[in-house]
C-alpha cells in the first residue's frame, strides 16, 4: 500500500462552500484498507489494528451527518464532532506512532502492521474520510441548510453592497486584531500554534517577474466567531454568514498596503500532545508532580508538528517552505477542501432553531430519590441500593446532590472523592470547599496527568489546598481514573459509610451527553473496600486486598480472567450433558484492545461460551473468525448521547440473565486500564437495578436504528429497521429514544 495522493478539487474555502462539480467521492463507503494480514492459522491475524479501527469508529461518527434522519443542526454538529475527534487522534496516536516508527520502523505489532505501515494505512483511511466529509458538507448539509434558510456564502458571491457591510465590520472588529508576519532576512519564520487557521501568503513590491517575492502569514483569531452573519440591511441578526477566513484573505489589501499578492493558501498545523523525552512525571510525587505537570504544559505548546492541512492547490514552492519550517515530510500533508476547520460548524449546529435539533431531554430525577431532603437522601441508600442511569436520570438530582447532602449534613464528617476530568466550573470544586471550610474532613485525589485536563486540573488542586481540602495528586506511576466518592456519617449505631462508584466522570456537563452509570450504596462490604481504596490513594500502602470491588491494578485483572474461566468450564459441562450453550459473557464497554483478555475471550469462543460485546469505539478482537472466535459478535451503537458505560456480565450457569454476575465500572478492555491505571468496579447484586442492566443491554441488541455490527474482516455494516418492526419499538427508534421514553414513564 502507497501512501494517497492529496485530493485534488475544483475549490477550495476562497472559491465558496457552494462550487458546482462532480462530487469528490463515491457515497458513504464502509470500507477499510486491506490492512489485516491474511492466514489460515488462527493463532495469526486475530487482531486488528487499534488505529483503523478507531477510525472506522469515526467514520460511523461521520455517517450520522449524512443521517437524514437526524435532525440538520444536529447533521451539522456530528461533522464537527469527527474533525474533534480526528484533531485528538493526531495530537495522541499519529504523534506516538511517528516516534514508533523512528525507533522501531520494521517491528510488527499484533496486527501484522509495522508502525511505518501503520502510518500509511492511517493516512490513506483520513484522506478517504475527510474527502467524505467535505462530500456531506457540500452536497448534503450546505443545500439542506439553504432550504431552511440557513445560508453559507462565499464572499466572491455577494452583491456589493453585501461585500460593503461585511468590510465595514471587518475594519471594525478584526482588522485591529490581526498581526500580519512577513519572513525575510530581518523577520524569522513565526511560530505556528497548535490548531490555529492561518493564511499562508507570497508577495512583491512590485508586479514584475523578477521583483523579490516575500512570504507571510497571517492568523486568522481563534477568539472570534468563524462563521460571521451578513449585516442585513435593516440591522437585524442574519441567517446568511460567510466564513471569517474568506473575508480576511479579501481584505488583504489593508494588511500589506502597495504590495502585491500572488498566493495565498489557507492552512493548520496539528501539533504532538504526547510527551518526548524521558518523562519524570509518571515517577515524580507531590510538589514535584505538580512542577513536572505544569513544564510539561508548557513544553506542549512547543511540540513537534505531525500534520499540515493545506487547501488544494497551493504551489510547491509554498508547500515546500511549510514542510521544511514544520519539519513535516509529504505524507505529513493532508489537503483539506471545505473549511480549514470543520470544529468552528458548532456556531452554525448553535443557532436558535429548535424545529432543527433533537428534542429536547429534560433528564427526570430518580424515582428513589424524590422528595427526599438531605437527610432523606441517605435513608433512601439505606433502604436500597440506587442505580442512576444518566442522562437519562438527572446527575444534578443524584451525584451532584450526594455530595451536596453531604457537605450540608452536619452528621457528615468525612467526604473524599477523586476527580479525573470536571467542568470549568465544577460544583463539586465549590462544594468541596464548603465541606471543609465547615470543618469535615474532606480528601480529594486530583488526577494531574488527564490528557487535555492538566490545567484545570492543576488549578483545581491549587484552589481546594489553600481551603484546607486534603489534596493528593495521584498515585506515582499510575494514572487514577477511578469514579469513586466515599461519606462518613455519624449515625445512631455508629459511623456508616455511603459511596458512589461510576463509570463516567464528576463532570455536570458531559453527564447531560454522556451516558454513564453509578451505584449508590451503603453496603458495608463495598464500602470498607472504598475506604481502603482512598487510603490507599492518599496514603501509603502496600499491594491491597479487596473483597468485593475490582480495583486495578490489583485484583481487577485476576478476577475477569477468572470469571471467563468459570464460563468456559459451565460450557464444557453443558457440552458434556448434551444442553448446549452453557456460558454466557457480555461487556459493554467503550474500546477493547487488551491482547490477554481477547485471547481469552477466543479460548472460550472455542468451549462454546456465547460472547456478546457492545464496543462503541475501536475493537482489535477479530470476531467470526473460523476456529477461533465464532461464537462471538461485537457491535456498535452510534447516535444521539455518546455511549460510556462500562457494563460487564457472567452467565455464572444461570439461563435467566438477571442472574449471574454483574458490574459496573470506569474500566475498558485495555492494557492501560486493566494495568496501567487506578480504576474500580462494582457488583451490583440489588435485582431491580440488574433488571436495568439487563434492559438496557436488551435495548441496545433490539437496536437497528443506530446500530452497527462488526465484520470479520474489520468493517462495519449499518442495520436497517425490518419493515415489519413495531413503530415504537427499541428496533424501529433505536436505544436512545427507547430509553429516554423508558425513564419518563418510570
């Protein structure tokens, strides 16, 4: 396989949103590169790459855009959620496997792929991907927007006097902001940020062949809307908006007065968000941790550049100055039709048109948790264990106020949490404070090194210290990403402790997009493995020893590897008695790379255990492979909330689901978590929240809405709604609309 050409199309971003042409690409394919090598030996080519098949995750994100069953605005925001998505993916995996293959270019990896081959197969997957993307935004969003009056313009294309009022605005609101950074003998070339839109620029002082030709660059400000309305002529808000970019490069003509321009190129830089050096801090501890965080913030900013998004056409010599001061080589270079930025589409998916985006979802408080003040609030615990299912039940009413109630109890004395990523302005951080500056014993573990979160994070830790909160700031070379909130109260029998335990994080506004599940409990059991669990985070310990919960890196692995065990050996003596089936596994989970885990789950697809997997994101396990992995499936669903509970059941010999084991926690099926990372999971024993589990894994099976099954050979096909399915059924409106609807009848 040869690394794809760029894509070459009549227009770029100057031209306008609306050129005429042929499309650019063929319909959705579902297609990846043959990447996967090809044996009759089972024991080769079990796994897939973990790259393509992320990406193979976002193309399904990328085909909700062209969904024409989803609501347009919300068409319109999927298209920035993949260009999101795709940006992390270069600042995390392209970074980490160009130093790979720098350092071990010709080693494979499980897959078969070394990581130079990894490269290419990335590289002709993203070109395939962005080409659709721009194929949906064209063809599709742009004209369906148009048809509600929703325009996006290009500036050669408006009546003057349109051209008049938005460069009357130019000079009022962006002109003053921009700073134009010519490179020559007196001027080096200027630092590209992260991310940032730029106009790459060659101009002379005169018209001449032979005049000295210059270049420049121009940053068009992040800070400000990229979409702007056309000023209407009566001074109303617009529905009509052309691109920031698109106005800027027609006005250069103020930025470099007399001079004259002979090209411009639009373009973005991708920078490295990995570490690249010997990494002090996965070994540093306290104040150390913290300096190590913070240098390492810093330095970010400076990272080596792993991709260049150029629109079409610019000229070699450009291109070559660019590669060269970006130390990026061809295949670094991916041209970008369409917009630059696909992201900045939110200020278009934001506009106020509610007939255009899904309805709305008002999240109902759970049905145990009801009327109930503060101190009602832990009687309800006491009475049952609570499973809180969010968004569909409301995180304010439930998480938030647990703390909450806590904080205001004054039978409360001790509260301790950790926090992995939160939102800027967390309630938990506030009320945190409040509890200590109350005189409870409050403790919270702050995970510094969360990828994108190290600032606040850091801020977070600085501002609960100085209220007196007990901060630690992780556990030296693991990361923390459990989901675990622990309360001593003082009660008629003596101190009780209550605990939440999650599988998503203490975030207020990714629990309204996000779904995610936590148990409320008191069970002593649990309980006395959570204050074990936060001794061991903020104090000093040796290897722990838990009863009940499975908290890596300690007895999480053992325990999956033993209950797998255990439904091989109920398969062998349903065999043996001639029943059939015997064992039963099925794991909703978010990605699933770990090679221990997959290779026992082949073994007990060989013993018969029937498999079911729920991956929304990448899956290296091959299913249906002859031999090997038969009797497992794996799907996918895709659609309205992003799909982040973790959910893990063993059939334990019981034919009735509702038996068995069942658990909840923050970890995925992968090295990292299972290794790598402080996490925890929770039985859930109590039969009415199994009865839930179960619901919503039979929910998501019935799923032909918003469904995908994985194939053999790695690609993923979309289910179609039978003819003959119920209109109101999880297999005609898909796992979200049933669930919602399944919550406000409770």
């Amino acid at each position: 396989m040869t690394p794809a050409e760029p894509q070459r199309t009549p227009a770029g971003p100057g031209a306008g949103p609306l050129p005429p042409g042929p499309p650019v690409t063929p319909p959705l394919s579902l297609t990846v590169p043959d990447t996967a090598p090809r044996t009759d030996d089972p024991d080769d080519a079990i796994f897939f790459n973990r790259d393509v098949s992320w990406l193979q995750f976002n193309r399904r994100v990328l085909a909700q855009a062209a969904d024409d069953s989803i609501p347009l605005l919300e068409r319109v925001r999927f298209l920035s959620i993949f260009s999101s998505n795709l940006d992390e993916f270069f600042m995390k995996r392209v970074g980490l496997l160009k130093r790979q293959s720098q350092a071990s270019p010709n080693t494979p990896t499980p897959d078969g792929l070394t990581p130079r081959k990894a490269l290419v197969a990335v590289r002709s997957l993203v070109g395939d991907l962005q080409a659709e993307q721009f194929r949906i935004f064209r063809e599709l969003i742009v004209p369906a927007l148009a048809r509600v009056d929703i325009h996006l313009l290009a500036y050669a294309d408006l009546p003057a006097a349109d051209r008049q009022r938005l460069d009357d605005w130019y000079r009022a609101n962006v002109f003053p902001a921009l700073t134009p950074l010519a490179v020559d003998p007196g001027h080096r070339f200027p630092f590209i940020s992260n991310l940032s839109d730029s106009l790459g620029l060659v101009l002379s002082e005169g018209r001449g062949e032979d005049d000295p030709r210059h270049f420049a660059r121009v940053k068009v400000p992040g800070v400000l809307q990229r979409f702007v309305p056309i000023p209407a002529r009566d001074g109303r808000r617009s529905c009509r908006f052309v691109e920031l970019s698109d106005l800027v490069r027609h006005n250069l003509d103020d930025l470099f007065p007399g001079m004259q321009v002979h090209e411009q190129a639009q373009f973005r830089v991708t920078r490295s968000a990995g570490i690249q050096r010997d990494d002090p801090v996965d070994r540093a501890g306290g104040d150390s941790l913290m300096t190590s965080v913070e240098e390492e913030l810093r330095q970010r900013k400076f990272a080596r550049a792993v991709r260049l998004e150029i629109e079409p056409d610019a000229s070699p010599s450009m291109l070559r100055l660019l590669l060269d001061k970006l130390n990026l080589d061809q295949q670094d270079v991916y041209e970008q039709p369409g917009p630059m930025d696909y992201t900045a589409l939110n200020e278009i998916a934001d506009i106020d048109r509610p007939d255009l985006r899904f309805r709305p979802w008002k999240p109902v408080v759970p049905a145990r948790l009801r009327g109930t003040d503060k101190t009602g609030f832990f009687a309800a615990i006491r009475k049952q264990d609570i499973l809180v299912h969010h968004p569909y039940e409301s995180f304010n009413a439930s998480v938030e106020r647990f703390i909450a109630a806590a904080a205001a109890d004054p039978d409360v004395i001790t509260i301790k949490q950790t926090l992995y990523r939160t939102s800027r302005d967390s309630p938990f951080i506030e009320t945190l404070i409040r509890a200590a500056e109350a005189g409870k014993q409050v403790a919270c573990l702050v995970e510094l090194r969360a990828r994108f979160d190290e600032g606040p994070n850091v801020r977070f830790a600085r501002q609960l210290e100085k209220a007196g909160v007990h901060v630690a700031y992780g556990v030296v070379g693991l990361k923390t990403h459990c989901k675990t909130s622990l309360v001593v109260r003082k009660e008629r029998s003596g101190l009780r402790c209550y605990a939440h335990i999650g599988t998503g994080n203490y975030n207020p506004k990714t629990a309204q997009l996000y779904t995610d599940l936590g148990l409320l409990t008191c069970e002593p059991a649990i309980t006395t493995d959570c204050v074990s669990l936060f001794n061991y985070l903020t104090g000093l310990a040796a290897t722990q020893s838990y009863g009940q919960l499975l908290v890596a890196p300690f007895n999480m692995r053992a325990k999956f590897n033993q209950l797998i065990e255990r439904e091989i050996e109920h398969a062998r003596r349903a065999r043996k008695k001639g029943k059939g089936p015997g064992g039963r596994i099925i794991a909703k989970i978010n990605s699933l790379e770990d090679r221990d885990i997959t290779q026992r789950l082949y073994a007990a697809s060989r013993e018969g255990v029937q498999i079911t997997l729920i991956v929304r994101g990448f899956c290296c396990l091959r299913p249906g492979f002859p031999g090997t992995s038969e009797n497992i499936r794996v799907m996918s669903v895709v659609g309205r909330f992003l799909e982040h509970s973790r959910v893990f059941h063993f059939g334990g010999g019981s034919e009735d689901p509702l038996d068995g084991d069942w658990y909840i926690g923050s970890a995925d099926w992968m090295y990292r978590n299972l290794s790598n990372r402080v996490e925890a999971a929770v039985p859930v024993r109590e039969p009415e929240a199994r009865r839930r589990l179960w619901r919503l894994i039979e929910v998501m099976l019935a799923d032909h809405s918003r469904a995908w099954d994985l194939n053999t050979d790695g690609t993923y096909t979309p289910r179609k709604v039978p003819a003959d399915a119920p209109a109101d059924s999880p297999t005609a409106i898909g796992t979200f609309d049933t669930l919602m609807r399944d919550t406000a009848e409770s």
